[in-house]
C-alpha cells in the first residue's frame, strides 16, 4: 500500500484546506485510514480516522465539529474548516491493514505517506 497526501498550505486563521490522501497498491488490505499531524516541538498525534467503508469516523476532541475525514474511491479526505494557529503541523495519512477499530496511536498503522503542510497564519 503506498499513500500519497496533498493538499497543505498557508492559510489566514478561520479558513479552510481539504487535504487529499491517495491510496494505491493493495487498497483490498486497508481496513482503517487516519490523518496524523505533528506541531513543531510536538509529537505526532492522531487528528481522525475513519474505516475504509466510510462508516464511524473517529476524531480528537481538538478538531471534533471543525475536521471531516470522508473516502471517495482510493482518496481519502480531510476536510478542515474553522483553522487556528494551533492546527499548524505536518498532516500525514496512515493505513492499517486487518484491523477491527479505528486505533489512535501510531503503532497501530503499518503504512504511512509523505507529510504535507499546513500553516495558519493569525
């Protein structure tokens, strides 16, 4: 499974960014896709998860009723709306492969594409 992010950039505080996830090789392996991020001097920490079929989307409580995590086809989106400079991070998507929850560490997804960048501005 390879994964490929899109989407980051700079962004004025209250906008919005769609981020983008393709999914290619064995996509009939993904069970659950999730979107990561790291702040600078931060650890990464899961922002949302969703089950390849679509349904039960998982999110933290920091991005909860702003973020939308949603699978068209073999993309997988991230809609962020409402941005503060505390969304500032690398954005990166994960998969994991046979897994029955949407896990909030990162231990739990075996693959992982390119981080891409989001700075909100104040």
């Amino acid at each position: 499974v390879q994964l490929q992010a899109s989407g980051g950039g700079l962004v004025q505080a209250g906008g919005s960014l769609r981020l983008s996830c393709v999914v290619s090789g064995r996509t009939f392996d993904a069970s659950v896709m999730a979107w990561f991020r790291q702040a600078p001097g931060k650890d990464r920490e899961f922002v949302a998860g969703v089950h390849w079929s679509g349904d039960s989307p998982l999110y933290a409580d920091s991005v909860k009723g702003r973020f939308t995590i949603s699978r068209n086809g073999k993309t997988v989106y991230l809609q962020m709306n409402s941005l503060n400079h505390d969304d500032t991070a690398i954005y990166s998507c994960a998969c994991a492969i046979a897994s029955p929850r949407i896990a909030t560490f990162q231990r739990a997804y075996k693959y992982w594409g390119r981080g891409t960048l989001v700075t909100v501005s104040s």
